[in-house]
C-alpha cells in the first residue's frame, strides 16, 4: 500500500489515452513489486 501513496491517488495526464498508459505503467510497477515479494520454492532432494 505503501507504493500506492508513493505514485500518487490522481492521474497527471489530461488526455484519455495518455491516462490509459499512466494506469497501465502504474499496475506494472505495482505487479513487479508483488512478484518480488512471492518466494520462490524448489524441491529439496
């Protein structure tokens, strides 16, 4: 959640589609963090 407040609650862009992007970088970002926080598991053995 932290990140969340880090990126801002409002959108910078005026334009639709610029706001479209703004959003689409913003959940990369956000999914690039929840992949670094899912262990990776092997099998021992």
């Amino acid at each position: 959640m932290h990140c969340v407040k880090l990126m801002g609650q409002s959108l910078m862009a005026r334009d639709f589609d610029r706001q479209v992007a703004e959003i689409q970088v913003r959940i990369a970002v956000l999914n690039r963090y929840t992949a670094l926080g899912i262990p990776v598991t092997v099998p021992a053995g």
